[in-house]
C-alpha cells in the first residue's frame, strides 16, 4: 500500500479522508453536490490504487467523451498544485485512446451512446475510472461490472444527483445495504474544506429550483416545471449595442426544421470572460405561409452569415459551423459551392439533451451566459421550456418537444463547443 501522504498536496476533511481509506470495495461511488471535492478526492483514491493495481487485467476511464475525460480528469491528474511531482508521470494527449499513469497504461473511452458497449466486450479489466457516472448508458455500465473479474479488480465513480428514477439510483445505491461490494460517499460543498463561506452562499443564490436541489443540496430529485426556472430576462438579456468586447466568435448553431422553424445563433466569447448568444436567424415557415426548401434555406444562411453579429466586429468570423445532423440534405446545400454562395462546411452536433440543457442552466445560474436582444426566439421560447412529466415519471430527463428550435440551437453551439469555451470562463461552471 502507497501512503497516503505521499499523495495529498492539498487539505482534506476528515470524510474526504475517510472516503480515500474506505474505498477499498469493487465499486466505489461518490455523489453530492458541484464544488464538494469528489472528483478531486476520487482520484487520490484512484492513483493509489493504480499505484498497487492487479498486475493483469487492463485499466480504463470512462467519460461521457474523451474529450471531457482530458478536461475533467487528466487536467487534474496533471495539476503540480494538487499531486506535486506525481502530476509528472501523467501523460495523456487530448483524444488519444490510451494514456500512461504511474507507468500503467489506461484506456481512454468515451461512452456517449448505448453503441459504446462494445468497445469494452472481451476485455479483462483490472480497474475502472468512470466520470459521471449517471451519463454513461447502463448497458455499458453492466458490460463494464461483467469486464472486472481480476481478483482485486475495483471501480471508482462519481455523479452529481440525477432523476430518483435513474438506473444508478434505482437498481444500486437505493439497495447499497443489499451490495457488500459496493461503497456510497455523499458530499456536500460544506464538507471542502477548500471552499470559503463566501462562495458557498454565492452559488446558494445563483441556482434555483431542480438545479439548486441537484447541484447545490446534493438531492436525487425528479424534474418538474420550468427547465430554466433561473431565467430571468433582467439579468440575461442586453441590448446588442450594449454588448462587450468580443474575443472570438465561437461558431454558429443551427437547428434546422421543415415542419417548424429553422434557427442560427452566434455564439462569441466576451472578453469579460463570458459567453454571448450575439446574434439569431429565424426561417419559420408558419410565420411566412411559406415552406422553404433546403436550398432556399442554405441560401438565406449564406447572406445571413456575413452580416455584422456584434456592434464591433474586429473582423471577426465564426470559427466553428455546428448543425443538427437530422438535417443531412440541408447540410449539403449549405455545402455547394454556387456563385455568390460560398460553401459552408458544418460539423455535427452533441445532440445529448440531458448534458446540454444541465450545462445551458449551469452557465446561467454561474451568469456565464447572457443574451442579446436580437436573439428574439431564444428569448421567446426559454420562459415556457417545460418538462415532460411522462417521461420524467419513467426516469427520463427529457423537455416537451414543443417551441424549442432556438433552444435547440443554442444547446447545440454550446455543448459542441464546450472544450473550445470551458477554461476561459470568469468562474468553471458545473466544477466537480
């Protein structure tokens, strides 16, 4: 056994502690509020371990993508601050399929869609990192606890509360005392001690409704009402000629629809260090009696997308085009190449609804996201953005489908882009 105090570089509490010396099962989950220290304190957990793993059998992390894997785990893992001259043996490139830590290969996987599955059949494995767990899909989370038959094989977890629903809860931690091989450790801010009093109650009045319960009170509770009941035109809406300095223009989201409206929204980065929905195309057919055709569509993106977007525009182009890939005849036409029209290449869009519209609350609880004027359909549409009770009752986050286009493309822009925006923000927004 490593000792412990070759690995802390950073003051724990005392659960925080006990957490590292107990999480000796074959699954072992920490789950709580955003800010409690659980990822940080499961990965102490976790170099300990890989320090004295199996020797057979392979070694995973698992994220949502690999790309959140590198943002929220090896960037901590390689933190000097936190793991002093461990933080030197490790090696990860962003994307890359496997990384070294303490000298032990580890496969990277991200496990966005049930398809993830089988990436993991017929592997022996010796030890399991798994990033938010709740947004895995459970048949890969059952493949994986099937994949763990090294003697001393063991799991490391961590969430944030879900829909009580949630297979995570219903089928494990609701029958923890049935799991001898399982450990639950729950978390709230008051139990970082690296946290101070002041930012605690900071985040207390930013979130309110289902995401204070879930993030601020660490409460597994089902979705009701609102989905952005934090909403408030006062405080995120501005006039365009009022908008800040823009650093860069991260890209355009569009939503495209034939039955209801088609929507692009700018996306730019403040030099304030928050995110500006800067601009909104609308093409609705109900509104024009008219039902455009993809190429009519295209087209009207093509003039749109020269326009000016903010009151300065230093030259500045979108650097990144994201589209709804349902849209795949659109997409095309925005890729010819016509006189006067000049192609537009898009790449597809993270459609994960239930990720996206907890990282859209999060920046707007954080006041990381503010609105202009000009984007009339967001502005319209976030008020009456309702859950589904039917499907929230089956376990499933999901909104009502109905006068979402612009939020849509919003949320696509957005997550999509998450890696080119998240470390630049004021404060991290959904910090573990």
């Amino acid at each position: 056994m490593v000792p412990l105090g070759s690995f802390v570089r950073s003051p724990f509490s005392g659960k925080q502690l006990r957490s590292i010396r107990d999480c000796t099962a074959s699954v072992n989950i920490w789950d709580g509020s955003i800010r409690a220290g659980k990822t940080l304190v499961s990965l102490f957990a976790w170099m300990i371990f890989i320090a004295d793993a199996p020797p057979t059998g392979e070694v995973v992390m698992i994220g949502r993508t690999r790309e959140s894997i590198a943002r929220n785990i090896f960037g901590v893992l390689q933190d000097r601050t936190l793991f002093g001259d461990l933080a030197d043996q490790v090696v990860y490139t962003p994307g890359a399929p496997t990384g070294y830590i303490l000298g032990r290969r580890v496969h990277v996987i991200g496990a966005s869609d049930v398809k993830a599955e089988k990436t993991i059949r017929g592997m022996t494995v010796a030890g399991a990192y798994v990033d938010e767990v709740t947004v895995i899909p459970e048949e890969f989370f059952t493949q994986l606890l099937g994949r763990m038959s090294v003697k001393g094989a063991r799991l490391f977890g961590t969430t944030n509360p879900d829909n009580p629903a949630h297979w995570l809860k219903r089928k494990f931690l609701d029958r923890i005392a049935e799991l001898p091989d399982w450990r639950y450790f729950q978390f709230r801010m008051t139990d970082n001690p690296s946290l101070t009093p002041e930012f605690i109650a900071a985040k207390h009045r930013e979130f309110t409704g289902l995401w204070f319960r879930r993030f601020i009170l660490g409460e597994w509770v089902a979705a009701e009402g609102a989905v952005y009941d934090m909403w408030d035109p006062d405080r995120h809406v501005i006039r365009f000629d009022a908008m800040p300095p823009i650093r860069r223009f991260l890209g355009v989201g569009i939503d495209y629809g034939t039955n209801h409206a088609t929507s692009a929204i700018a996306l730019g980065l403040g030099y304030d260090r928050r995110l500006y929905l800067m601009d909104e195309l609308r093409i609705d057919a109900a509104q024009s009696q008219h039902r455009f055709t993809d190429s009519e569509q295209a087209r009207l993106v093509k003039q749109w997308l020269p326009k000016p977007h903010m009151p300065e525009e230093y030259g500045l182009k979108p650097e990144w085009m994201i589209a709804d890939q349902a849209g795949a005849s659109f997409r095309e036409e925005l890729s010819r190449d016509r006189p006067g029209e000049p192609p537009v290449h898009t790449h597809a869009a993270d459609k994960d609804v239930k990720y996206g519209i907890s990282t859209i609350a999060s920046l707007l609880g954080d006041d990381n996201l503010r609105v202009s004027d000009r984007c009339q359909g967001f502005i319209t549409e976030a008020p009456g953005y309702s859950w589904d009770p039917k499907r929230v009752q089956a376990g499933h986050d999901e909104p009502i489908k109905v006068a979402d286009d612009s939020l849509d493309a919003c949320r696509y822009v957005v997550t999509t882009l998450e890696h080119q925006w998240r470390s630049e923000l004021r404060t991290l927004t959904l910090s573990r």
